[in-house]
C-alpha cells in the first residue's frame, strides 16, 4: 500500500460524507413525494406546469449568454494583460475588483445607475441618443448584467492563468518558422488555449446558472426572470416541500450538466492532442 | 533564454516596442473592452457610494447634501459588529480547514495514478461544476436532519463542500510542474519525509497555497448561496445579513443599506489588495518556472 495516497482520504471522505450524502438523500427524497402520488410525482408536478418548466428556458437564456459574453470578452483582455508592463498590477486589480461587490452593491448599484432617472439614461438622453429612458432593471437586462459583471472577473482570470501557463518558446518558435501575429495566435495558442477556454465557458455558466439574488433583486423574479433556482428554494424553504424542492435542484443539476457534458464533448471533438500543461 | 527575454530594453527600444503595440489589433480590442467594462463599472459603484453619503437624492446627479450618519445608522441598526465577527470566524476555519484537507489531497492526485484515479478527480470537480444551491438544497436539509444548520459549524461546513475541491483543483496543476527529481535528490541527500516536507516540497509550495487561500477567502466571504440556506439568524455571514437587509425593508432606509453595502465592498477590497501584494493570482504557474531559471 503506497503511504502517499492516503493523503488523499481525508479529501475523499470529506466529500463522501457532505457531498454526495447528500445528494443522493435528495435523490431519495424527490422520489417521496410529499403528498403521496407515485415516485415520478414531483417531476410530473414540475414538467406538467408550465409556470414552473418555463423556469428552465428563462435560466438557461440567461446563463448561455452571460458565460459567452464574458469568455469572449476575457480573452483578448487576457492576451493584452499576458505580458509585464507598466500599470499592470492597477490594471489587473481594477479587472477583479467586481469580485469584492457581492450581489447586493451590485443590485442597487444597477438599480440606480441603470434606473430610469439614473446616469446611464441621464447621459444617454443629455447627448440625445433617447427620447425615452431606456428600461434596464426589473426585467431580463438587469440580471444579465448583474451576471456579467459579477463572472467577467472569474473569467478572465482563469483565462489568464491558462494563457500563461502556455510555454513562450512554443510561441517564439512558431515566429522563428515564420508564422504572423494570426497564423500565432489560430494554429498555436489558440488549440493549445481551447480546453482553458472550455472550462472558463463551463465555470462562468455554471455561475451564472445558479442566478438567485440578482434575479430576486434586480430582476423580475416572478415574470420575466422567474428562474429556477427561485422556484427550488420557495418550494423548500418557505412551502418546506423539502421533496419538491430536491427534486427541482435535481432538475437543475441535470440541465447543468448537460450543458457542460456538451461543451466538453463539442471540444474534445474539434480537438484532441497534446494541451499546454494544463486541461 | 530567459536572459535574452530578461535583458532591459533601450529607451529607443521601447518607444519601437510601445508603436508596434498600438498597432495590433488585439490591443484596441482589449482597450474597448475594458473601457466599456470600467464606466459602467464606475457607474455601478458609484451610485451607492453616492447614496450612501447622501443626505437626500431624488432625480438630480447628486445627492443634495453630504452626510457620514447612515454608516453609524447601518452598524448599530444593523449590529454588525456580531456580523464581522462571524464573517471573520468562518472565513479563516474555512480556509484553514479546506488547506489542511486539500493540499495533501492534492499532492496524491499530482503525483501517484491508480485505479479509479478520474473517478477521485470526478468527486473534486463535481461540487465546483454544480451550482451551489443545486447540492445546497439537499445538503441544507440533511444538516438540518443533525441538528447542524443555523449554527457556526453548520456554515462552515456547508462552506468547505466548494471549497475543498477548489483547492484540490488548483494545486495538484501547481504541485505537478514542481520537478520530483527535487524531491528525489533530497531523499537522495538523506532527508527523512518530513523533512521533505517542511524544508523541501512546503517552500515550494508556499506561493501556491497563498493564492489558493486567497481565493478560497474571497469565495467564502462572498459565498452568498450556501451560507443562505444554513445560516440561523445569530450565524450570518456580511453578503446573507445584506441580503435579509434589502427583503425585510419597509422602515430601513435605502441609505443605510447602501452604507452596509459599501462597507461590505470596502472589506472584500481591503481582503483583495492585501492579497495582491502578496501574490499573484494569474502567476499561479510561471511563478514555478522563474524560481527554476533564476536560482
């Protein structure tokens, strides 16, 4: 018996014991529904009300688009602040900062500054680009950007830690063969950066998934952004339908999933072969 | 190599260097991008730092007059003095208790393969790529089966599912560019393993479990889902207190909620900056290979 793996059991038990306990009590639970009707009647309850199905679409427009924009906004950030210079360090800090607002600044700073009498829309009608206030809170676009402005910086610093995690001399070589600044950056970093970038996509939208405050707070919570995590806690929290309420996070976690699985599979499909270092 | 990347440039050097930068396209898309990204951040923040120094403010751009009363208004309304303490208490057993369990995890990973090795790796990535409140539901239901949840254990243990995993994952990619034939050549010398440990493998190490603690800190403080759903009303943390501030409103005024606000931003920034000067979170990985070349 190799002494070196038992360092690992602590870490295993741990999450044994508080992870997947757990899970699988849930699982046993949204079988049990709490009013009796079959194994099957949460989910039914859940599928057959459109109320409640449609919170899957409404979480899933939101996440898809808040994790695109924020990997595709990541990466040239990342590339222009890969390399020493001077400022970097403010710059850097400035980038992460939104990680200190929490949801609730967040919230009522958006809520102010996006607000019908707030500065974006006062700006916008001072230069006369808007007769009307444009309306960004208590619908879909305030909680779209609450989330990017809270997952950007999580993006771009994965984005950032696999971008320097690629060797320079792969770089510097291809230059040496001749490849120009593009040729560089879609035959070499780019493959060698897609598995990064693959799992900043999945880290970024499984954040964004779990969307609960902004929704509640910024948001519409019982329209327009009603999503399915606010249903999941009002069932077991507030109706204590602990049943229900496990077997719609059961519902959440294989939606996730498959999102993730397909993204995953999507990139080891484009590309197989050796990553740089890390993936 | 590296002494050829290292040399200092000239001055007329740099000017070339400076030039030929602007003329990429990458950098003015990178400038718009945080151009963009830094006025409505501005924006955001702004606002309820405004505010919360406001006397009061309705359709104007500012405030009509300035006054510091709401940040004495919002601690002793909202007695968070109590509040600081518990975020404090369960930030470090977080971290303290997640570096203790994952890094010795994560030096097995790093270094041995076995049998059902990706399934072991599975257990770690699983509660990172589950949202919180997915396994937070059942796992808040099952504390509240022992007893657990609405106590200070109950938090912090509730905190450590993400955060164990989170550690795991970033240093066993960090442990594994360490070289073991450092390791190797130490045992080789005649050490013992726990002077491999200590005086070998932990200053190695040292770079790595700071910005993994660092992040694990952020991430807790902030962790706003899981201390939610098992916080009782004499163990929350600052984000879940802020959060039950703005629900039960009505007599509360804007103010001094965003006074709380600012004061819950304020230490997050505090905890941010004193990281960065001690580490480098986006040098996770280069850091490694400097301390290789330059000896």
């Amino acid at each position: 018996m190799d002494r070196t793996l038992l360092l690992a059991a602590p870490g295993v038990a741990f999450l044994l014991l508080l992870f997947c306990y757990p899970f699988g009590y849930g699982l046993g639970l949204s079988f049990q529904p709490k009013d009796g009707g079959g194994a099957l009647a949460n989910y039914r309850r859940f599928f057959d009300d459109p109320y409640l199905r449609e919170t899957i679409w409404i979480t899933l427009k939101l996440a898809v688009p808040a994790a695109l924009v924020n990997c595709l906004a990541a990466v040239p950030v990342a590339f222009r602040t890969r390399g020493p210079f001077r400022g970097r360090r403010l710059i850097t800090t400035l980038l992460v900062m939104p990680i200190t607002l929490g949801t609730v600044l967040t919230a009522q700073g958006l809520l102010g500054y996006l607000g019908p009498n707030g500065w974006l829309n006062k700006a916008l009608r001072g230069i006369g680009l808007i007769d009307q206030p444009l309306e960004l809170v208590h619908n879909y676009w305030g909680v779209l950007a609450s989330l990017i402005i809270t997952g950007f910086p999580f993006a771009y610093l994965l984005t950032l830690s696999y971008l320097t995690g690629i060797d320079p001399s792969l770089e510097q070589a291809a230059a040496t063969l001749g490849a120009r600044r593009a040729q560089r950056f879609r035959y070499v970093l780019l493959p060698l950066l897609a598995p990064g970038l693959a799992i900043t996509f999945c880290l970024s939208f499984v954040l964004a998934f779990a969307v609960f405050p902004s929704a509640q707070l910024v948001g519409d919570p019982r329209g327009e952004t009603h999503v399915i995590s606010i249903e999941a806690y009002q069932a077991a929290f507030q109706k204590f339908d602990y049943a229900l309420g496990s077997a719609i996070a059961m519902v959440m976690a294989a939606v996730m999933l498959a999102v993730v699985l397909l993204v995953l599979g999507w990139r080891s499909l484009l590309y197989r072969g050796a990553t740089g270092g890390k993936g | 190599m590296a002494d050829l990347l290292e040399r200092r440039p000239t001055a007329r050097a740099k000017e070339v260097t400076r030039r030929r930068r602007w003329g990429r396209p990458g950098t003015w898309i990178a400038a718009a991008v945080f151009g963009f990204f830094f006025v409505n951040l501005a924006g955001v923040v702004g606002v309820p730092l405004a505010d919360s120094f406001g006397t009061r403010w309705f359709t104007t751009w500012l405030p009509e007059g300035w006054t510091t009363k709401w940040y004495g208004a919002a601690w002793r309304e909202f007695s968070l003095g109590q509040v600081f303490w518990t975020t404090a208490l369960v930030s470090v057993l977080v971290v303290a208790v997640s570096v203790l369990i994952g890094v010795p995890a994560a030096y097995a990973l790093a270094r041995r393969s076995f049998p059902g090795k990706k399934l072991v790796l599975l257990l770690f990535l699983l509660p990172i790529l589950v949202p919180p409140l997915t396994y937070g539901i059942p796992l808040a239901t099952v504390l509240y089966k022992f007893h657990l949840a609405g106590t200070l254990t109950g938090v912090v243990l509730a905190n450590l599912v993400p955060s164990v995993p989170f550690v795991v994952l970033t240093m066993t990619p960090f442990i594994e560019q360490i070289d073991p034939r450092i390791e190797a050549a130490a045992r080789m010398c005649g050490a013992r393993t726990g002077s491999v440990l200590l005086r070998v493998l932990t200053p190695l190490l040292v770079p790595g479990i700071l910005a993994a603690s660092v992040l694990v800190l952020v991430r807790t403080v902030g962790m706003f889902e899981l201390t939610f759903l098992t916080a009782g009303p004499d163990s929350q943390t600052l984000v879940v207190a802020l959060y039950y501030a703005v629900f039960s409103a009505g007599i509360r005024t804007q103010q001094s909620i965003d006074a709380m606000a600012v004061m819950y931003t304020l230490s997050m920034l505090v905890l941010l900056v004193i990281a960065l000067r001690f580490v480098n979170p986006t040098q996770l990985v280069t850091r490694v290979k400097e301390e290789h070349t330059h000896p």
